[in-house]
C-alpha cells in the first residue's frame, strides 16, 4: 500500500511503525474471511483491510476522528485473525493499537461512552475493585430487565454465580519445586482472574512445583495493562507494564528467572510484547529481557514433558483463545497436553473464530459480542463434549457451560490428572457422565 506521511510525521515512532504496516499491505482481502466481526455484519469497514484504509486516512491527514471512523475501530475485537491469515506479514495488532492510542488523544466521545471506559478502566485491572463490582453486579442481576443500556445489562451478566473467596496464593511468596528444582519462574497472577477464579492460579503452582518448578509471585507485579492498552489509554497501560517489568527485572537480577509463566492468554500478548511498547523508554532493555523469558503455562509444561497418563474416557472439547492461536501462535501445546493426560480431545467447527469476549469488548460491544458467543457456543455443542477448556479466563467468562458441558481452564484439567484436586467446576454444573478421575499410583 503507498503511503504519503511526511518527514516530519514519521520522526513521530508510532506513526513511522504505522507506515511500514500500512505499505506491507497488498489489499488482497484474505483477511475478511477469517476476520468475526466482517463475517457477522457483512460490511468492508468491519473488516481489517476497510479498518486499514481508516486508519491510513486519519493518520496522514492528521484528521480528528469522526464517528464513522471511531465506530469501525471500535469494532475490531484484537482477535488478530488477520495476522494469522495476512500472507504479507501486516502486523495489524501494532497498527490498530496505535490508531486506538491517537483516537484517545483527539477524539471526544459522548459522556456516556467516556463513563463506562473510565469505569471499567478503573474497576477491571484492580482485583478488589472488581470482586466489589461482582457482589454488587450479583445483586442488581434480579432487576435487569429494568436497565435499558445494553452495556449496564452486560456488565450484570458478567457476575459469576460463585464469587470466589480470595486466594492467598496470590500474595507475593515462593512455592519450593517438588523433589529436585528444574526451573525456577515467576506466576503472574493477573487481575481479573483473581477475582473471578481463584483456582487457575492455584492449580498452576500445584502442577508446576509437582513438575519441579520453583514458582515465584513476585512483590509489585500486577495488571499486564492489556485491558487500558486496547482502550488507548496507553499512560495507564504502560504504568501497569512498567510495574511488572521493573517487579519481574528485579526475580532476574536476584536469584534469576528461567520463565515468566502466564496463563491468561490475553495477558501472555500483551507481556511478550513489553519490548515493542517500551522501545523507546528507558526500560527498553528490561522490557526486552521479561519479553524473551514470557511464556504461555502450555511452553512451559512442553518443556518439563509432563508424564503421559492412562485414557481417562473424557471427551474434551478444546476452545482456542486468540490471543493463544493467534497472538502467541500457540496452537497444538494444549491439545497435545491434554490428550498426554488421557484426554481425548476435539474441536468445534471454525476453532479460529472468537467467541466475542476479547478482553472489555463483551461489555462494550455486546450485540456483536453475543452472536459471536452464539455461534462459537453451537459448534462446541455440536461435539458433545464431557467439559470444554480454554486458556483464557475471559474466553471461559463468555461460553460458561452455555454450550453443555462445564467449562474449566486447561491447566485445572492437567493438575487434575496428575494428581491434584477435582476441578470445582465440574461439581458445580453437574456431575460428568463418568466416574470422577482417581488419583495416578
């Protein structure tokens, strides 16, 4: 795609990153076969390649954005479909977080719209915040059909029936390995997962100390700061990374980090891009540093060959978060690791659509958003599964057992296979149609 910034534009890093994705563009339209939000609305400019020419106009013109133009960003999920399927190579998650980050700066948006990302950008990142959030979402569910926004309604319908007791896990501590110490990592514990499901970080140290891993919860990490980096509201996002950066710097320069493990998946593609957004800061060679050593919970347990198990006659239906496939291109470690604890394991029909949850875009967006989750839901259903997983505490929020089974996160199904507890869900949404698992000899 040719491009006309001028010298004086391109001095500015974000602009002369915009350029070269814009000119490895080629128009050749791949991507609205794979991009959601084309295939539910039909229309060029919800698609990347109509975003694309968007983004191009208001950029080199310098132009205020206009409600057309916000609309159609604002559309885009960050699934990142596109990236997977572009055969150019167009890096289109640097493209539209940069023309996210230059919409907050110059467009002014209704009072309404600026309220509810205030709010959530307030409340989501902070755990506290957000479990009093919960409780109060919890007891105003009995009057939604009174709500006429909408997004209010969403954000009711995202309380949990249970909400979970805090996890002490969470605090800043070291869990010793098992046996003889392979590796030694730091958890990030995240944010909104501990609020609304406090089991996937305890079954994460469960099976990596039983694997030989010395688990750290470092003092001052937090938020990845993915939730205000995909509203463009880069100060807050940044202040949130910087923390974990200069919290995970200090675990490497003191007893040394084999890995910083993350299972959220969303959050695994926001941190293993800390070295693109801190390029030109002076943390830029520690952002590179926690970026080489960030890795998915699935990496990690690939390298420690977690133990082959015996058939355990479950069918489990594996949901892809895109953040995963997309984001991390990480497509078979969790399957492979299932089916190595005697899971056998399918996948519904289009593995590479979202499920419409995509970080706060189920809370802003919700139309879109339910009948992505609609369609994602039918074709999990359509495999009968015993439990569907996922890697992604938002992609589990969103199909919840709506599709038959109960959903749990992958690494509760391997802990529970190696010999950790009964993920909880499974007895909250019904008992499976077999035998509960036994403890390996």
């Amino acid at each position: 795609m040719q491009t006309n910034f001028t010298e004086t534009q391109l001095r500015d890093p974000g602009t002369a990153r915009a350029n070269e994705i814009l000119r490895a563009c080629v128009h050749c339209g791949f991507c609205t076969a794979t991009c959601p939000t084309y295939q539910v609305l039909g229309d060029e400019l919800d698609s990347p390649r109509g975003r694309i020419y968007l983004i191009k106009d208001m950029l080199e013109n310098e132009r205020t954005p206009d409600e057309k133009t916000v609309k159609h960003i604002d559309r885009c999920l960050s699934c990142l479909a596109c990236m997977t399927t572009c055969p150019s190579g167009v890096h289109y998650m640097h493209l539209v977080d940069h023309a996210r980050d230059y919409i907050e700066q110059h467009y002014d948006r209704p009072w309404h719209d600026r309220a509810l990302r205030w709010t959530l950008a307030r409340i989501l990142p902070h755990p506290r915040r957000f479990r009093l959030a919960l409780l109060a979402a919890k007891a105003g569910r009995p009057f939604r059909g009174l709500i006429p926004d909408a997004r209010l309604r969403a954000m009711l319908d995202m309380a949990p029936r249970r909400i979970p007791a805090v996890s002490r896990n969470d605090d800043p501590q070291s869990f010793a390995a098992k046996g003889g110490r392979r590796m030694r990592v730091a958890l990030m514990t995240g944010c909104a997962q501990r609020a609304l499901n406090t089991d996937i970080n305890d079954a994460t140290i469960r099976l990596l100390t039983r694997l030989g891993c010395e688990v750290v919860v470092a003092q001052g990490a937090g938020c990845c700061g993915a939730l205000t980096h995909h509203m463009g509201k880069t100060d807050e996002s940044h202040a949130s990374a910087a923390a974990n950066i200069r919290a995970w710097t200090r675990e490497i320069e003191g007893e040394g980090l084999d890995a910083i493990v993350i299972n959220t998946s969303g959050c695994g593609t926001t941190v293993k891009d800390y070295g693109h957004m801190f390029r030109q800061d002076p943390l830029a060679e520690d952002a590179a540093r926690v970026a080489e050593r960030a890795m998915d919970v699935s990496e990690v347990l690939m390298q420690l060959d977690m133990p082959e198990q015996e058939s355990r006659n479950l069918r489990v239906a594996y949901h892809a978060a895109c953040s995963l496939q997309h984001g991390q291109k990480i497509k078979t470690h969790p399957k492979t690791l299932l089916k190595r604890a005697g899971f056998e394991v399918v996948e519904p029909a289009d593995p590479h659509l979202c499920c419409g949850s995509a970080g706060t875009y189920n809370l802003m967006q919700p139309e879109i958003s339910a009948k992505l989750k609609d369609r994602k839901v039918r074709t999990l259903a359509a495999k009968s599964p015993d439990i569907v997983a996922a890697g992604n505490i938002g992609c589990m929020m969103q199909i919840g057992s709506a599709a038959g089974a109960p959903i749990v996160h992958t690494v509760e199904l391997l802990d529970w296979a190696t010999g950790g507890p009964r993920p909880r869900a499974l007895d909250e949404d019904g008992e499976l149609p077999v035998p509960r698992l036994s403890t390996p000899a």
